[in-house]
C-alpha cells in the first residue's frame, strides 16, 4: 500500500520513522511519499518537505509567514491528489494537519491520526474538525483516551512511542573522550529544536555555568540547527570555558547528565525518561505568549507535570524564566532529597505512560483500519 505521511518537527520525524519501520513490517510492500526529516527519509521515504522549513512558532510569526504556508497548504494537496495514497498518516502538528486532514477527507482518501494534537490544552473545538474529518485517532498519553470519550470519540491508545526508542538506545562508551569533555559532572541543556526558541532559552540558561566552575554545561544542538548557528550565540554571550556543544547526541548526553535545563516540549519527557532532574523552562514573544495564555487551560506546560498529574518539575515560565530564579531551581536539583522524590516521580511516570511497542500497536491497527 501507498502511505503518505506528514510531520512538521523533529519529534514528528522520530516518531514518524519508528512508525514508517513497523509498517514495513505489518506490511512488506508499503510505499511511503513524506514531509518529516532526515530519519523518516532514512526510513525509506521520499522527502517531499523537510520540518525546518515549517517550523514557524508562534501567533506572530506565523501571521507574518502567512504566504509560504498558504503555498505549502496548496503544494501539499497537490502532491497527496497526485500520489494517491490508500492512508494519510498525520503526526501531531495540528495548525496544518488539521486543515489538510479537512480537505483529504473531501477527497475521499482515508485519512489517520498519529500522536493527536494537544487540543485538551486549548482549543477543545478542534475535536470536532477531528471527530469530522480523521478516520480514526492514536494517541499517546494516558489521559486522552478519557478526554476524547467526554465527546463520544473513540480513540486508540497505543502508548508512548518514547519508551521503545529509549529501550532500545545504547550508550556511546566514548562520550566524553570524543567530545573532548572532561571528568566534571555535566549539565545538560537542552534549548528547543527551532530557531526562535533557541535564541530565547539558550542565552539565559547560559548564565548559569560561570555559577557552577565544577560542572560542565554541554548543549544538546538540534539536529535540523547548522552548528555555526549555535556557535555564533556563544560567541555573543562571551562563552564560558565550562560550555560544550554537541550534535545529534542528545540520549548519550543524557545518560551521562547529573541535570538539566530544558525547554518545554517532548524533550521534557525524554530528560524524565533518562531519570534527570531537570528544570522546565519556556519563554515565548511577549504578544504570543499574552494570547497563548487566555486560550490555555491546564495546569502544567510540561508533559512530565500533565502525566502525572503534580508539579514534579519545576516551570519557569516567561517572566519566572530568569537568571535569579533558574539559579535557585539548578541549586534545589543537587539536594539529595529532592533527587530522590524527583527520581520516584520518574519512575511513576514511566509506569503511567504504558507498555512498548507503541509504533508496532500503531501499525497493526492502522493496516487494520486501511484494510476493512
């Protein structure tokens, strides 16, 4: 069978190229035309778009980017209608794959949910536009099966597909030698996977390294981010000479991190998954974040806190993002109490989010799906 499949970050593109693999498996013929990234393509998949270049964030930019969108939406349609796939596959990225899910479904072509969009956290509507137009649902996270049944949507939960990438990672046993890193324990930050957030976590999180001369800060550069990109943000912020950079090394440096600083995302969970008490931290443009902040309803940014259903981590959002406060919250992390309670929730939240074998569950019921 023909898939087309559509992903618009990086989390997108992991999940999107474990997925491509176990429908290679459920089966043997499948084709795949995709927007993802470099590990969908590897996955066998011919890259029509890659996600660094519809990463747009924010309400701002994105009215600002408004043209090149409304061209991707145009080029889109046109590619799926010509490749005529038996499944759309759409990976979370809702703002595109919800209009796009909109029009696929006029055309008669079965469309599929990977990994639903946060709409539990704002814009509740949008289950309708899904109930509408999405064939059938796979979400990730626990508690979405129940949110999706206060509005007599069936989903299928098929579990987080983190635990299987993370079960099946081996460390790197030459880490530090081949990063040139020394002895000192490390923290890891882990800034976003766009360039506009970038800019505004890394700078801060920073700040912190001439407060701590006995750790090393190494940061964890985004696989779609050219180094040089990072490098000129150092050379503005007078680099420290306990600041290290890597690249497409993210899971060896947790596993050798003793904490971490990180951006609000999937990589929260990812940090958790590695049992590293880390801080969460997110800061947006000043108009964006005033909007964002009247639409959302919940009471955590971070997936580890929403999981479990409590403020394990700590939030520093916006204003609370600062030097002073980051400081204090870094400190807290290496008290050996709070380690270990931290380290406890960890080890609840991995009991919460289900089984493996979620890109494998998510396959099988999907060839079902195509199949009836």
């Amino acid at each position: 069978m023909k898939y087309y499949l559509i992903a618009g970050e990086a989390s997108g593109d992991l999940h999107g190229s474990n997925l491509m693999k176990a429908l290679k498996v459920e089966d043997p013929q499948a084709e795949f035309r995709i927007w993802g990234g470099d590990l969908m393509q590897a996955a066998g998949g011919d890259l029509r778009k890659h996600y660094r270049d519809l990463a747009f964030m924010g309400f701002v930019e994105v009215v600002k980017n408004l043209p090149t969108i409304l061209r991707n939406f145009r080029f889109c349609e046109a590619d799926i209608f010509e490749y005529q796939p038996d499944a759309l596959i759409l990976i979370d990225y809702p703002g595109f794959n919800l209009r796009i899910a909109k029009w696929a479904k006029k055309q008669g072509i079965k469309v599929l949910y990977y990994i639903s969009p946060q709409i539990w956290a704002w814009h509740t509507s949008r289950v309708h536009q899904i109930k509408a137009n999405v064939d059938r649902m796979y979400v990730i996270l626990p508690f979405e099966k129940d949110f999706y049944a206060k509005y007599e949507c069936d989903v299928d939960f098929v579990g987080h597909p983190l635990l299987d990438v993370i079960k099946d990672y081996a460390a790197a046993p030459d880490f530090r030698s081949k990063n040139g890193l020394d002895d000192r324990p490390i923290i890891a930050l882990l800034p976003g996977s766009r360039k506009q957030e970038i800019i505004r976590m890394l700078g801060v999180m920073l700040e912190m390294a001439p407060l701590f001369p006995d750790h090393q800060f190494i940061i964890a550069g985004a696989p779609s981010i050219p180094a040089l990109f990072y490098e000129d943000i150092l050379v503005q912020k007078q680099r420290p000479e306990n600041v290290n950079f890597v690249q497409k090394q993210t899971y060896d440096l947790l596993s050798q991190a003793e904490a971490a600083l990180v951006t609000s995302g999937t990589a929260t969970l990812e940090t958790a998954l590695f049992q590293v008490p880390e801080v969460v931290c997110y800061k947006g443009g000043n108009l964006s974040y005033q909007i964002a902040k009247r639409l959302i309803d919940v009471k955590y940014i971070s997936l580890v806190n929403l999981i479990v259903d409590k403020p394990l981590v700590k939030e520093l959002i916006q204003n609370n993002f600062n030097s002073k406060e980051l400081h204090n919250e870094l400190l807290k992390l290496f008290l050996s109490e709070n380690r270990a309670a931290i380290k406890a929730g960890f080890t609840e939240l991995q009991s919460l989010m289900g089984d493996a074998g979620a890109s494998h569950r998510a396959a099988a019921l999907m060839v079902k799906k195509i199949s009836d």
